[in-house]
C-alpha cells in the first residue's frame, strides 16, 4: 500500500508540475488579460496541490521527495509550446493546447483513484487535483 501512496503522490505532482511548466512557458503569448489572469489563478492551484504533497510525502517516504518533471521533460514541453504556437498563438490554440495536456493529467488520476489501494489522505489529494483539472478545462473552454 505504501508503494500505490508514494507512486500516486509522485504522479500527481509532476503532473502538478508539468501544469505549472506549461502555464509558465505559454503565460508570455497570453494577450488576453482575463485569460492570462484565469492561468494564473490555474497556477497557483497546481502550486498549491504541489505544496501539499511536499508536506504529507514525508508520511510515505521520509528518504526522498515527491518526483517532479525532468529537465528533458520540462525542455520538450518548452519546444513543443513554441512550436505549435510559432504560426498561431491565438487564444483558441493556447487553451487547445493547454486542455490536450489537462486532459491527460485527468486520465492519470482518474487511473490512479479506479487501479491503486490508497491512503484516505492520498486518495483526497489525487481527487482534488482531478477535480481541480476538471473544472479547468471547464474554465479554459470558454477561450477555444
């Protein structure tokens, strides 16, 4: 059981962080000020997330701390925003992209909640951040 916690919890957080990454590198194309407020708000929600799996990790595992994306990871999704954005950085593209990778994000939890026998505790981070990645795309819809 504490192999499925850690594993979920270092799951969850590089896909906190890579939502963090890709909001980051794609927040200076964002003309639109009540978009880029609302990715902003987006941001400090996987922040948030990724701070409370910071605090509760040690519970799970007190040698290592929660996995977050690589610097090749971090480098391709770079590359990739660039690239799909070099010919159109439109609103429309910007929350198409973004929504391809939250709905990823939501795959994996929601794989994690249905395949892992989970902590309580755990099991509440995984939804939140699901939930929390479910109303995004709700938000970020509204900019197709």
């Amino acid at each position: 059981m504490d192999k499925d916690n850690i594993n979920a919890l270092d799951e969850i957080n590089k896909g906190a962080c890579m939502g963090m990454d890709a909001i980051h590198f794609i927040l200076d194309k964002v003309k639109d000020e009540e978009f880029k407020k609302t990715l902003e708000l987006e941001y400090n929600k996987y922040k948030d997330i990724s701070n409370k799996i910071e605090k509760m990790y040690p519970e799970y595992n007190d040698t290592d701390k929660p996995h977050e994306t690589s610097t090749m990871n971090k480098a391709m999704t770079w590359y990739g925003i660039e690239m799909k954005t070099l010919m159109d950085d439109s609103n429309s593209k910007i929350a198409e992209l973004l929504m391809q990778g939250t709905n990823m994000g939501i795959i994996e939890g929601r794989k994690i909640l249905n395949n892992k026998d989970l902590d309580k505790k755990v099991h509440e981070i995984v939804q939140e951040y699901v939930t929390m990645q479910e109303d995004s795309v709700e938000k970020i819809k509204t900019y197709l």
